[in-house]
C-alpha cells in the first residue's frame, strides 16, 4: 500500500495550519526501485517541508491479507525500516511507526467497519479482480478471498482517519481507497457526529510523473509480478544485473529509438533533471544502443543510493536501534491517535462507567456543553479530561492515585468559576493550579485559550441556571 495531507485540524489536537500528511507501504517484501520513486523519495522530501506534519507507517496488519509466511513479515518489516531511515526519514521530524503497534486503528477500523455498507466492498478493485479470476477459471466466485482482502480498505480507511490527514500520496490504482475512506468519514460523521465533522475527509494527492514506474517486463514494478529491481538489497553489482534484465526492444546500436515506449526512458527520466532526461532522450533517438543506455541508467540511480545503500546495511545490522526508534514513534502515533478514539468511542455509545457529562438545563435542552470524561492510565493512575461541545480536548490532567481523588477534582472545577479561577498561564500550555499544585494543562496558544473560555462561559452559565 503507498497510502500518503485546508487548514482544518482534528477534534482531538489543538490548531494547527500545517498540513497533514500520511504514506504507508506494506511488508511483504524486499524495497523495490517503485516503492522508493513512488512513495518513500517523495514522501521524505514532503518530511522536510515546515508547513507540512507527517506520519510514515509500516502496514504489516496489511501484510497478513496476502502473506502467511511469518518469516517473510518479520524480515520486510526490518527492510522497510532501515529503508525510510536510510533514505533520509528523520524520525524526530515526523511520526514514523509500525501500524500494528498502534492498538487504537483496528479499534478505530471496528467502529468504521459496522457503518460501512458491503456494497461499498463489493465495488473494491481488489475483491473485483479475485472475483474475476475465479471466473474466468471456473472457480466459485469468493474462492479464497479471505475477509481480510475482502474489507481491507476499511482499515486502509482506519489508517487515514486515524490521524485525520488532510492528503494521501498515492499511485491511480489507489485513488479508490481514498474515495472509500472520505465515503465511510461522512458516513460516520453524518450517524454520529451530531454536526460535528469527526473524521476528516482525505483528499488523493497523485504525481504524475512517479506514479507507476515500469518493472523489469514493462508491466507497473511490483512484487506481484517479480519484475522489480531491488533497491538496496544486494550490491552496486546486483543493481547492475538487475538493469541489464530490463526489456527493450531489437533495434541496434545505430538505430533511433522511441523514447517514450522505451521502458528505461520512463526509468530515467524518475531519477534524471529535466536537462539530463531531455539529453538522454536525444541520445536514444540518435542511436544510442540499449547497453550504453543500461550503463548510463546504472550510473544515474547508483550515484543517488550508493550513499543511503551503506547506510540501509548498517542499520540491518543494528535491530535495536531501527527498534528503538519505532517505539517512540508509537508512542507519538498513539498521543494522537488516543484522544480521537476516545471522542469516536464517546460518540458511539462505548463511554467510560465513571464519565461525567454536563447535563443541558431544562431553558436549553438542545445546547450541548463541555464535558468531563474520567480515563485510567497505563501506569494504573485516573485522571480526566474536558472535552468541548465538539469533541476537542481542552484539558488534560495529571494522574491521581484513585478515581474518587480525580471525582473530587471535576465536582470541585464544575462550581461556577472555578475553572476560569484555576486556568494560569504557563508556557508552553496553560496550567490548572489549585491550593498551589499543578493539576493538569490546558491549550498552547490565544485561540485555544479563547475557546476554552468560551466553553468555561457556558458551563457557569448552565450550572447558574441549574441552582436557579
């Protein structure tokens, strides 16, 4: 999958105007010269880019619809990997992690998958081309179609809404499940949202020029036919050979080649500037023959990866490091993806036992208010959150050691004033102080500030009208 982003931000993170921005490749196998110039090239230099957030993942859950050979999971996974950082991902610029070790998207794919309609699958290119291949050789229709190639572009749809991305570079085979996730978003927000946009509806964002490169036989570079040229795997030699292998046709040295049917054209051109693409095309239609063209190929794509090739077999052999690394960015993946799950869970009906919602008055039944949510760290301490009327968090606690400690806390801040009393500014956040202790921290900027404020305004008013 190359799954890789309007201002808009997600209910669960505070304003932003940078645009968010999300690439995935599956781990079924060794990084191909298309998996690099389609997806990993670009996406690491939309990394590097200010006004841009980015999250690269690995989607080994993806992995387990085709491939039943563990071994070969396991061993993509560590190619991958040392592959992003290899070609320059720097993982304390971006969100780079491995899609399993995010336990909230198969939630999040659960709620997606019981509001979206079969027939939605049923029109998936994937499941239709199955469907098709049984046919045409007598098989009945579903014949091993498993579910999960059945309805995987839901949790391809999880992967995106997860992180409420604003694009998704992908190849025009993909553009279909772009369209599925923005489908099912609306769908959802349309059941659950109550006016509030939830889920953010991705867009597509497709390069031309990169979005298909032709394998060795001409058909798109792909694992599927075994027509790829490895990308670091191997040596400058190996890399060789595998250029050497690429069709062409029988003209000779001498004669004029058509450039654009030429497959290493197409090859070239993904890795040349616009004046060396445009003298090399001269040179195929003077004459030049197909192993003067292989060389020159060779030399063009080894000076760009020889460097990252040293580097992609130093990490290989160092598992702990490429290890470490995709810990902590789980750990970025999941401060995001956790909040937003559990607005989806809130609005669902999967609330917490202990949660505390503001109740509307009886003058202004159809307003609807902030709202406490109680919660349960990992390490086993409760804390609470407040949540405006349209989801977005607004305060964040820290732990207490029982939930009756962090109660008491909400049933003394829902008393008329006492938010707007215990709001201190504090950079980088806005603290909640009480009898001189920090206890939690609120927005980081002016606009954050004026909406919290605004949501404090309507409580009090509420819980004035409540001892009326």
């Amino acid at each position: 999958m190359s799954s890789s982003i309007s201002s808009r931000t997600s209910p669960s993170s505070n304003p932003s105007s940078r645009t968010r921005v999300l690439t995935g490749i599956t781990t079924t196998g060794t990084p191909h010269l298309g998996n690099y110039v389609g997806a990993i090239r670009p996406a690491v230099t939309a990394s590097l880019r200010a006004d841009t957030e980015a999250f690269y993942f690995l989607a080994d859950l993806h992995a387990l619809i085709k491939c039943g050979d563990p071994a070969r999971v396991e061993r993509s996974r560590r190619e991958l990997a040392a592959t992003w950082l290899a070609a320059g991902l720097d993982p304390e610029r971006v969100t780079f992690y491995r899609q399993s070790d995010i336990p909230e998207i198969p939630q999040l794919c659960w709620l997606l998958t019981c509001v979206t309609p079969k027939g939605l699958m049923n029109r998936s290119h994937a499941y239709k081309a199955s469907v098709d291949r049984n046919v045409e050789t007598g098989q009945e229709t579903d014949d091993g179609i498993n579910m999960g190639l059945f309805s995987y572009p839901i949790l391809m749809a999880a992967d995106i809404l997860m992180f409420n991305v604003h694009k998704v570079p992908v190849g025009r085979d993909q553009v279909q499940h772009i369209e599925m996730a923005r489908d099912i978003a609306q769908r959802f927000n349309h059941l659950f949202g109550n006016g509030r946009e939830l889920l953010l509806s991705p867009e597509a964002s497709i390069e031309e020029d990169v979005a298909l490169l032709p394998g060795l036989d001409g058909r798109k570079m792909s694992k599927s036919y075994d027509n790829t040229i490895p990308l670091f795997e191997g040596n400058a030699k190996q890399l060789r050979e595998a250029i050497s292998r690429i069709v062409t046709d029988s003209r000779l040295p001498g004669e004029a080649k058509d450039a654009e049917q030429s497959h290493l054209y197409v090859i070239y051109r993904a890795f040349a500037t616009p004046e060396a693409t445009a003298s090399f095309r001269s040179a195929l239609e003077g004459g030049m023959g197909w192993g003067d063209a292989k060389q020159a190929l060779f030399e063009l794509i080894d000076g760009e990866i020889a460097p990252m090739r040293e580097k992609y077999h130093a990490l290989m052999a160092q598992p702990a490091q490429v290890e470490a690394l995709l810990q902590i960015g789980a750990a970025k993946a999941r401060e995001r993806a956790a909040p937003l799950l559990e607005t989806l869970r809130d609005a669902v009906g999967l609330r917490s036992a202990t949660s505390v919602a503001v109740a509307p008055t009886k003058k202004k039944k159809a307003a609807k208010l902030a709202r406490f949510i109680s919660f349960r760290e990992k390490d086993g301490s409760f804390g609470f959150r407040l949540l405006a009327a349209d989801g977005e968090e607004l305060l964040y606690s820290s732990g207490h050691a029982t939930p009756q400690s962090s109660g008491a806390l909400i049933q003394q801040l829902r008393q008329p004033g006492a938010l707007s009393e215990a709001l201190k500014p504090a950079a980088p956040h806005y603290e909640l102080v009480i009898d001189g202790g920090v206890i939690g921290r609120g927005p980081v900027d002016a606009a954050g500030v004026d909406k919290l404020l605004a949501e404090l305004a309507a409580l009090d008013a509420a819980a004035s009208d409540s001892d009326a």
